[in-house]
C-alpha cells in the first residue's frame, strides 16, 4: 500500500542523532482526530433517524467499576479531562494496515490528554510518548482480573497488560488527574474517515521519505488520501531525529488538518456523508460507559463542536532521552508538574514547561 503522494501544481512547498530503526509493526494512531472529527460530526448535526443503527456499532468498558474509588478526585472548576488511546490490535483489517505478527495482542500507539476547559471554547492536548519508562501501578480490569504493577516498563505496556482500565490508571497515578472520560479507535478505520471525508489538506516544508510506513512526500501542498494520511501519522524514521517524538509532533499538526477539513466539509447537505462518517467512526469507537451510547456522545461533542485548530494547544509530556537507551525516554518530572497542575486547576500550560525537552526535531514539517 503506497502512500506517495504528488504536489498539488501552484501551492508552496538539522538533523539530529538517528534513532534505531522499530519494527513496521508498530504503529501510532491518530486517534485525538475522530474526536474532533467523526464523533464531533455526529455530535453536531443531532443524527437522530439513525441512533438505533449507530448505538448498534458503539463498544463500551466500564472504567468506573473496575478502578472503584481510589481515584483522583473529579474537578469542579468546568473543565473535561479525556484521555484518547489508539489501539492496534494486529488482526483483520488491523494486520494489513499495521503488518506485524496476529499474535492476538492489542497495543496502544498513541495516547493523548484532552483537556477541554471550562466553557468548552479551548482545549489542550498533551501526548505521551510511548516508548516512555514509567512505574506502572496494579490495576484491575474491567474483567476483574488483577495485574501487578511494574517498574520501569514502556507507558504502552499498560494498556498491553490490562487494557483500558489499566492505562486510564497509569495515566491518574503519572499526572494525579481524574480522567472524566475515556475514547480508544483501533487504526483500520482512519484511513477510511480520512477518504469519507474527501482527503484532508497537509503542507509539507521538506521531503518525507519512509519505507516502513510507506509514505513518500515532495515538499508542498498535498491532498492526502487515508492510505498517505494513515502513512503520514505513522512516519518516524523520515524526519526529525527518527524518534517517536517526531511523529508526534507530526501526529499533532495532523490533528489540526483534520479539524479545519472537518468544519470545511458540508456535512449537513448530504445525509449519506453525514451517514457514512459516523458509522464508520461508531464502527471504530470503545468509550467509557458514560459515553457509550450516540446520546451521550451527541451531548458530550455537542460542547465541542465550537472549538476550531486555533484554538487548539498542542503539547508533548516533556521528556528526556535515556542514556542508557536511545529508543527509550524519561519523564522530566519538575516540568510535567508543571503541565498537570495547570490542568488540575484549568490554566494555560506554561511556557517554561515544555522549555528545554527532547522534541524529535520535527516541528513544523507538516502545517495546514
């Protein structure tokens, strides 16, 4: 599957140390874009002749049961924490997309913070590396089954060990904040969002050349189709520094493409694309019981259909590479602090807090 792409005619166009090559297997997922784009669709239009289909295709788990009360308390000041994962399963449409071994296992790739502020007009995003070591606390999920906690281990190996309920907890027991809600996407079902939608508009300041995720971009204007789309959010080795820093910081300019085309496309005149989009991104969607149903996530995306990519503050957990393993990071803890006691109390992420962190090298590659 290529995703090479040709410039659109008439529109524009440092290395740092390399990281060790990862297996192709292992790929991120965007899946911060089906909240602001599939589900806020939905959300925004008020579907209501197809709820019975679409409540039909929602999967839910049970977060609240299976971590009980020892919790983060929840905020009172107005302000929504969502944690986003993206799952990839290395089954089915998953296998082809992602390669990789069907062992059975489910990873997650890409995880982000969503913190919707009070009022609902401004969100921060903070993403976590996953190749993040991290003391990852016992957990119990929602099947009942209990899982030790571990020292040093990959931020991803909580959702590996324990699925939702287990990262929901490793995320509180990092940042000492409640999540309110939960949203995991598995990956197969981007590519089509990204082709429902009619492609989404990317420029590119440099060549982007990947043979493990199959993406070949000349600098310039591109309409992305969900095959280079999909390709370009699990890019690592063909910019930046090759570290997984650098695909979030691409996954995250991504993010604001997807939002702009969202809003550019005229959903409302056309009730088949309405349809479409929102069944494959129902199809694709695990949420937290309080969401789990198309009535629960109409009212939740209701709220935020109004915030635009302007209004969108992107950030990454700041980190630092681990000397003892390049392929790893750590957490710079002073920073972070700073990143969640903003959250906590529904400020603005300070500036001094990402100030001086590893970044993959990859900003501004990728704009809309």
């Amino acid at each position: 599957m290529s995703a090479e792409s040709t410039p659109i005619p008439g529109k524009p166009g440092g290395k740092g140390r390399r990281r060790k090559p990862r297996s192709t297997g292992r790929k991120g997922l965007l899946v911060a874009a089906w909240v602001a784009a599939g589900i806020v669709v939905v959300g925004g239009t008020g579907a209501g002749y197809v709820y019975f289909k679409l409540n039909g295709n929602l999967k839910s788990v049970d977060i609240d049961q299976a971590l009980g009360t020892g919790r983060p308390a929840k905020a009172d000041n107005g302000s929504e924490n969502i944690l986003v994962l993206g799952s990839d399963t290395r089954s089915g449409s998953n296998k082809e997309l992602g390669g990789g071994t069907d062992d059975g296992s489910a990873r997650s790739d890409t995880a982000m913070i969503i913190h919707v502020y009070k009022g609902h007009k401004k969100a921060t995003v903070v993403s976590i590396p996953r190749d993040t070591l991290i003391d990852r606390p016992e957990c119990t999920d929602t099947d009942g089954k209990e899982h030790d906690g571990a020292t040093d281990v990959m931020f991803n190996s909580a959702y590996t060990t324990g699925g939702a309920a287990c990262a929901v907890k490793t995320v509180e027991a990092m940042t000492d904040i409640r999540m309110d809600h939960y949203l995991e996407v598995d990956f197969s079902g981007f590519e089509k969002l990204v082709d429902e939608l009619g492609g989404v508009t990317v420029t590119t300041t440099k060549d982007i050349k990947d043979t493990d995720s199959h993406l070949d971009l000349k600098a310039g204007t591109h309409e992305l189709t969900g095959a280079q789309a999909l390709g370009l959010v699990r890019t690592r080795h063909g910019v930046g520094d090759g570290s997984d820093l650098g695909r979030i910081q691409l996954q995250q300019a991504f993010i604001k493409a997807l939002v702009k085309q969202v809003k550019s496309v005229g959903v409302l005149t056309s009730p088949k694309k309405l349809y479409d989009l929102a069944d494959t991104a129902t199809k694709a969607v695990t949420a937290d019981s309080d969401l789990g149903s198309v009535n629960s996530l109409v009212s939740f995306a209701s709220g935020l259909k109004g915030i635009s990519p302007s209004d969108m503050t992107m950030v990454t957990m700041p980190v630092r590479y681990d000397p003892a393993n390049p392929n790893r990071v750590l957490v710079q803890e002073t920073k972070a602090r700073q990143i969640w006691t903003a959250l906590e109390n529904d400020r603005p992420v300070p500036r001094s807090a990402t100030e001086g962190t590893a970044t993959g090298q990859a900003k501004g590659v990728v704009t809309s």
